[in-house]
C-alpha cells in the first residue's frame, strides 16, 4: 500500500512540475487527450447509430 501512495505523491509532483516548468505544452497535451476522448465518442456515437438503424 505504501508504495502506491509514493508513486501517487511522484506522479503529482511531476505534473506540478510539468505544468509550472513548460505550460504551453502542458496545455497541447491536455487538448491532445480532450480532443481523443471527444473523437473515441464521436466513433462510438456513429458505430451505435448505425447498428441501430
């Protein structure tokens, strides 16, 4: 248990550090996921509608 409590700890600390250290592409990355997600629903929006129809 204690060592998933430090990985968590060294995970939040690299992002605070990520964010602070280069924000710009901190910003590109969390578009870049958004912008996956968005499509993978999108995908699955279509592949329902057309097995439904």
């Amino acid at each position: 248990m204690q060592v998933k409590k430090v990985a968590t700890y060294v995970l939040v600390a690299f992002v605070a550090f990520y964010l602070f250290s280069r924000p710009t592409q901190a910003a590109d990355a969390v578009n870049g996921v958004f912008d996956g997600v968005l499509n993978g629903a999108n995908q699955l929006a279509t592949f329902f509608s057309r097995v439904l129809n």
